[in-house]
C-alpha cells in the first residue's frame, strides 16, 4: 500500500474494524477502496472505520466513505465511522455533512456498543 497510508484490520463480533492510519487521497484511495471491500463479508454485519489516525482525507476520500455507506446499505450492512473530537479531519467531515448520512463515534467501543443497542 501506498506509504502516505496504512489500513489494519479487526475483528469485532459482526463488525470488521478497519483502522485507517495517515493521509487518503488521490494516490492511495483505490488501494484502501479494495482493501475495505475485500475485508467485508456477506456475514459482516458493519464497518467501522476508525479515522482517529487519521491525518488527511481529501475529496476522494470523502467520496469513498460516501460510496463505502451507499455500498453497504445496498446490501443491509452498516457503516460507522470513529473520528476524535479533536481529530483534524472532523472538519472536513462536517462540511461535505458526511456525519449526517454516517454515524459518528469517538472510539471504537463506543461504534461497537452502538451495534449492541441496535
């Protein structure tokens, strides 16, 4: 994968957790669209996308978690998505208004407990 970015992946009961690590764009989002697809099953019930590490995401970026979403409700899955308060791409991700069509966690546990209440 392309060094600007770096993708881990969990497992959390029905919920493959996708750890997101440096900066996502241009050069590297076909690389994490093809990891993130591969890494979600028919039985996986969400993907949750930890972009605490995350330190940039630009355009395509944001588009890949708006086509990630649209993918997966296609399909009756879920995608959740953990950003830090303070986290330097919250921004960006309230103004393209992708809290609103994802749901927004602050850790991973919480995204997870979500589930449980769901």
């Amino acid at each position: 994968m392309n060094s600007l970015a770096e993708v881990t992946l969990d497992e959390e009961g029905v919920a493959v957790v996708a750890h997101v690590r440096g900066e996502v764009d241009l050069s590297n989002v076909e690389e994490i669209r093809t990891v993130l697809v591969d890494a979600v099953s028919h039985q996986t019930e969400c993907l949750i996308l930890d972009l605490t590490s995350t330190t940039y995401l630009d355009s395509t970026g944001v588009r890949l978690v708006f086509e990630l979403a649209e993918r997966l409700q296609g399909r009756r899955q879920q995608l959740r998505l953990v950003v830090d308060d303070q986290a330097v791409i919250g921004r960006v991700i309230t103004l393209t208004q992708l809290d609103q069509r994802v749901p927004l966690s602050t850790t991973v546990e919480e995204a997870v407990q979500a589930l449980d209440r769901g």
